[in-house]
C-alpha cells in the first residue's frame, strides 16, 4: 500500500516513519524543513499523492489544510478516484464538512488523540468521521499508527469528538495550574498535598501529568500552548454554530490567551500554570 503523508512536522513526520518501518511504501510533502531519513520526497501535494492509494494530512489549522488540498498543485489535483482521503489535523468542523463535499465518500476526518511519544510507539487513537466502507478500507493504517481507531459517525463527527477531548484537556490543565498556586500558598504543608492529590480517585490521568510537569517546571512541547489556544478557539466557534455557550471553556481559553500573550507560546500546555507561579 502506497502512503503519502503531507505536513510532515511533530506529529506528522513520527506518523511516516511509523508506517515505514511498519512495512507501507511512503512518500512524504512538507512545506519547510527536514523530512524522515529514508522517506521519498515529493515538490507537491499533488506530486505526493499521484500514485498512492491513500493521503494522511497533519498540517496546523484550517488555512493550511485548505493549502494542500485545494491549492493549484494541491491533493485534490493529484489524488486517484479510488484513493483515501485522510484528514488527520485538528480543524473547524466547518472546514472539514466543506472539504468532505470536495473529496466525496473516500473521506474520513481522523484526528488523533496523543502526543509525540504515542505517535513514536504506534499507540495514537483515532477519532474517525467518514462512511464505513471508508473506515474498513483505512483500518490497516490506523492499525499500524494507533491503539485505536473510533468510527465516531459521518463527518465531521471525528473532528468535533477531537475539539471536546482537547478541551476538556486543556481545561483541566488550566484548573489544576489555579489549584496548585492555591496549595503554593497556603503554605508548605497545604503544598505538600499536591502528592495526595495526585493519588486521589478526583485526579484524572491527563491532570495527575500535569500536576507532576508544573510542580517541576517541564515544559517541554509535547502539546504547544499555541495550538491548545487555537484548538479551544476552534472548539469555541463550534460550538457557537451549534448554538451552545460553553462558559467553562471560555474562560480556560482566557488563560491560554494570557499564556501567550506572556510569551509561553511554544511551551507544553502546562505552561498556564506559570501565571500564578
């Protein structure tokens, strides 16, 4: 099976290596920089895709996912009639229902949930929008880059089930940023807590994470506090086109605005807790 990856950055380039050394035949498209050791390169979205029998897209926001699908050398201009159409970026629910009427029934919109070190071990999980016939022809992929693939419905059913996971991600980091200022200073001893606090039923996985980042200052990019802003902006404008008001969100995404206006941009997400440090 021929594999073309276009957007081959944190996420992207860790996906094509993982299909490679999983035996699938790969050709990568990246708009700037490096791309995997050993992977063919293509000078178009268009050339990246001519010959395969299916496309994964990982790009930042909508701008650039209507870039390489619609652009005048763009996916759509070189991808086979039978070919898959992979959406595997976190995108506007609007963009992506525009882009399944553009790419017809071999369209899935299949963001991920997980970071780098998931994406390394093939242990992602797919949130899946699409037609089923499409989603058991994409099973192989899936299966070689994730614990999980979820057929959620049509799209883009995947796209708005990934805006919720990563919201309520991000709003439980900016939360457990207040709460550990809280203990801070309450004193010593009220800090101290934070371990008990880790181990209690209360804490969730994700939380627990990033309670242990904060206190030890690691903020490393595994999630960049930019994209977390603009995935909770997504979520937001969303939601508003559903005709829902999601208040506790909205004020998460007013800490991760001040987060970046304070420069913690291309820091890990946990790096909202720095506000009441």
């Amino acid at each position: 099976m021929r594999v073309a990856v276009v957007g081959l950055g944190a996420m992207g380039s860790r996906v094509a290596s993982r299909l490679r050394a999983r035996g699938f035949d790969v050709v990568g498209y990246t708009r700037s920089g490096a791309i995997p050791e050993g992977l063919a390169r293509a000078s178009t979205p268009a050339d990246a895709v001519r010959d395969a029998d299916a496309v994964l897209v990982f790009v930042t926001d909508d701008v650039a996912s209507r870039t390489v699908w619609l652009g005048e050398r763009g996916i759509l201009a070189g991808l086979r009639d039978d070919a898959l159409a992979i959406e595997q970026s976190t995108l506007t629910p609007a963009w992506v229902e525009e882009l399944a009427t553009h790419a017809g029934a071999r369209f899935l919109d299949a963001p991920v949930v997980g970071s780098r070190p998931q994406a390394d071990a093939g242990a992602l999980v797919h949130l899946v929008g699409g037609s089923t016939e499409a989603f058991d022809r994409a099973r192989p992929l899936f299966d070689a880059t994730g614990q999980a693939a979820h057929h959620v419905g049509p799209s883009p059913a995947g796209t708005h089930a990934k805006l919720v996971v990563n919201a309520l991600f991000a709003t439980q980091v900016a939360l457990v940023g207040e709460l550990l200022a809280f203990l801070n200073a309450a004193g010593p001893q009220t800090a101290a807590f934070v371990e008990t606090l880790g181990a209690l039923p209360v804490t969730s996985p994700a939380a627990r994470v990033a309670l242990h980042a904060m206190r030890e200052r690691q903020h490393a990019p595994l999630f960049p506090t930019a994209l977390a802003h603009k995935d909770l902006d997504y979520a937001l404008a969303a939601a508003a086109d559903l005709g829902v008001t999601l208040p506790l969100v909205t004020a998460a995404r007013a800490r991760f605005a001040e987060a970046l206006a304070r420069g913690h941009g291309e820091s890990n997400l946990t790096a909202v807790g720095l506000l009441d440090a």
